[in-house]
C-alpha cells in the first residue's frame, strides 16, 4: 500500500457518518489498518459495529472529500497525521480531541479535522 491510499483510507473512514473514536478503535483492533477495515464485509463489520454503521461504511463515498483533502496536502506546510503516524501530536491522543482519526497541520499549528 502506497502512503497515500493508507492516507486515503484513514480519510475514508474519518467521514463516515455515525463513525466515532471508539468504534474506530474497536474496527482496527478487530480487523487492522482502515483498509483492511474497507475491504472487510459488512457482515463482518456489524459483528463489531452493527448493522447500521457496517452499512454506512461499506455505501458511504468519500471520493471528493479524499481528492479535496489531497489536494490540500500538496500545499506548503501542510501535513496530514493519523493515530498511526509518529508526529500525531501526544496529548491529542489522550484528551477528548482525539475523537479525530487524524489531525491537519498548517505550518506549526495542528488541529483536528473537521468532519
């Protein structure tokens, strides 16, 4: 996987409605990174999540907001950091701001991605 379909997948997930910090923890312990996640049944997904979420995740097109925040990245200072990335800034995994799956960075501020 390249970095930028493991970029586009974490970005995926991050807008699925109804999606929030502790069933996308409880979808990556269960199944791995989000595109394991993505290629994971919906039957398999509601197990974990439920059938309603498991739906949205499976139906749900991110394409343009994928292609939008891409293209944001290719600009100057900006970087995209998820829980997985080393530079996702510490005391945002531990504070209630964490309900983000990844965090912008503009220059020298960081702020959690809006959904």
């Amino acid at each position: 996987m390249t970095p930028l379909e493991d970029l586009s997948s974490w970005i995926a997930l991050s807008v699925v409605p109804g999606l929030g910090d502790q069933s996308l923890r409880k979808l990556l312990k269960e199944f791995g990174p989000p595109d394991q996640i993505l290629t994971t049944t919906e039957s398999a997904l509601s197990q974990i999540v439920g059938s309603k979420l498991a739906e949205h995740i499976k139906s749900h097109d991110s394409t343009e907001i994928i292609a939008k925040t891409l293209a944001w990245l290719e600009q100057p200072n900006h970087a995209l950091f998820t829980w997985a990335d080393a530079g996702y800034p510490p005391l945002m995994l531990q504070t209630a701001i964490r309900r983000r799956s990844f965090t912008l960075k503009v220059g020298s501020i960081c702020f959690p991605c809006p959904r």
